[in-house]
C-alpha cells in the first residue's frame, strides 16, 4: 500500500475509534442516574461512614452435659410447681390475713371459735378438691409459699386457728411425707431462685406479686 494511502487508512481508523469511544461514553452517561443505584444502610463511626448490614441468622448447637440438664429439670419442676401453686397460695394468704385482722377486734373465745369455723369452711370449699390432687413436692412448694404471703409458717397457721394438738399431729404427718410445717421463706437467702422464678411467673402469667413481711 502507497504510504498516502496508509496515511489517509490510518486517520479513517482513528477516526472511526473516536466515534466508537464518543458513542461508547454517550452510553455510559446515559446509563448513570437514580435507577442504577443501590441503596443500603450505614452507620458513622468515629469519623467514618461504615455500610450497615443485618446478616442472616446463625444457629449454633452444642452439647447439653448431664450436669447443666439436671439444673435445667430441677429449674422446670420448680417454675412448674410455682405456676401450679401460687394461686392457691396467693387466695388462701389473702383470706388468712383477712381472718387475723378480723380476730384482732375478737376476744371472746366463743365469737372466735364460730368465726374461725365459718371461715374454715370457707376454705375446704374453695380448696379441698384442688389441693388434693397435688404432688407431695407441689405441697412443699405451696406451703413455702404460703410462709411468703402471710408472713407466718404453717405450722403457726395451724396451732393459731385449731390449737397445738392439732398443728403437731400435721406436722407429724408431713414429716413421713419428709417435709416440714415449720419451714420458714428466705427470699433472699435458700430460696432466692424460688423468688427470681416467681417475679418472671408474675410477670407472663399477670399474677399479683407481692409478699406479706413476718410478723
């Protein structure tokens, strides 16, 4: 090929690339805009704007020892217990300390008698078939918290309303059932996980919480 002609086949190449490369750049600014571009979260963080995202869930399984399943069984029999029980508790705490301070303005031994009578009556009718259909830990469970809401033991509870005879002959009874009448509730002390677990039963169940202080 004639150099004149090289030279002029040359100028129409580049030419034509210059076309190509203006076309080209025509279309990448058209292509650039709102609809092209990707939104996403950031936070700032000393300074520096970090892009923010919420990875997907991540499960991760291990190994339940014997040990940490048998605290976990003891936690659910207790919460279990409470549930079942502190209704009954939290009525018969009421009733009771409504007696005492009825029996506080009493003092003839006979007026005491029949009020505590009638009031006793009260109760079998409202908790005989319930209670009898609990385990004998339910009945340790329930009898502390009894303790909790009326400040007094059972055993008390028993010898005020029906004489000493009577509160010993229950108490001979629960001690072949290995409990105790005379147990005492130390909220803060051996039965501050019986407490913890009450306060988060109270709270999804919308039980009343609240506890009688000891006389």
């Amino acid at each position: 090929m004639h150099r004149l002609h090289r030279i002029q086949f040359f100028k129409k190449c580049l030419l034509l690339l210059a076309v190509m490369i203006t076309a080209g750049a025509g279309k990448l600014r058209a292509q650039t805009g709102v609809h092209d571009t990707l939104t996403t979260y950031a936070v700032v963080y000393e300074g520096d704007t970090i892009e923010a995202k919420t990875l997907s869930n991540l499960e991760i399984l291990s190994r339940i020892s014997n040990a940490d399943r048998a605290t976990r069984a003891k936690w659910t029999r207790l919460r279990n217990a409470i549930i079942v029980t502190y209704p009954y508790a939290l009525r018969s705490g009421l009733i009771l300390n409504d007696m005492n301070a009825k029996l506080a303005g009493i003092t003839e031994k006979s007026t005491r008698k029949e009020y505590i009578k009638s009031r006793e009556k009260e109760l079998k009718k409202e908790f005989t078939d319930p209670l009898s259909n609990l385990s004998i830990y339910q009945g340790k469970v329930l009898m502390k918290l009894i303790n909790r809401q009326t400040g007094n033991n059972c055993y008390d509870i028993i010898k005020e309303y029906k004489g000493g005879f009577t509160a010993r002959f229950y108490q001979t009874i629960a001690f072949f059932f290995s409990s105790s009448l005379k147990q005492s509730y130390e909220p803060t002390g051996d039965d501050r996980e019986m407490e913890s677990i009450l306060r988060e039963v109270c709270q999804t169940y919308g039980f009343n919480y609240y506890r009688q202080q000891a006389m």
